[in-house]
C-alpha cells in the first residue's frame, strides 16, 4: 500500500541503523504494537543462504531496554557460537 509506505521505509532504515551499532534489529511495537522483537542474521562461511535468528513476546515481557542490554547481545553469542560449531564441521 502506497499510503504505509514512509512508515515501512523509516522502520527498514531504523532497523539498518540499529544492526549498525548494535549488531541485531529490534521492532518494538512495530507489526503489533504489543509485541516486541528482535533478530540478527547468520551469515554461513560457504556463502549458502543467510538466515534469521529472531526471538518476539509481548511486550510487557520483554522491554526495549531487556532488548538492548541482555537479549540481543546474548542472541549475537548464540548466533557466533553456532557459526563456530558449524565453520568446525564444514
């Protein structure tokens, strides 16, 4: 839809900008404003597809400042530790 699409275009800018600095995208409140989430990539060494690792809950669970100081950074290891696992067996 023409109309949504400012809004969808700053929430995709948003979230280059938040993997920048952080490393993982967040939408808090963004597809449902009760929901909150956030992803970072894993990018295999081979070069086959890129996939997300992504983790949402209602919002009243999980705050942008729990997002930003626990879970993201502990998705990122996750996400280091199985490229790790998988680079050894590849």
């Amino acid at each position: 839809n023409e109309q949504e699409w400012p809004k969808l275009k700053a929430g995709i800018e948003q979230a280059l900008r938040d993997y920048e600095e952080h490393g993982f995208c967040m939408s808090i409140g963004d597809y449902m404003k009760d929901l909150n989430g956030v992803a970072t990539p894993y990018i295999p060494a081979d070069g086959s597809e890129v996939l997300s690792f992504n983790l949402g809950a209602p919002a009243f669970q999980m705050r942008r400042h729990m997002i930003e100081d626990d879970i993201g950074p502990h998705l990122i290891a996750l996400v280091r530790n199985v490229k790790a696992a998988m680079d050894r067996h590849a």
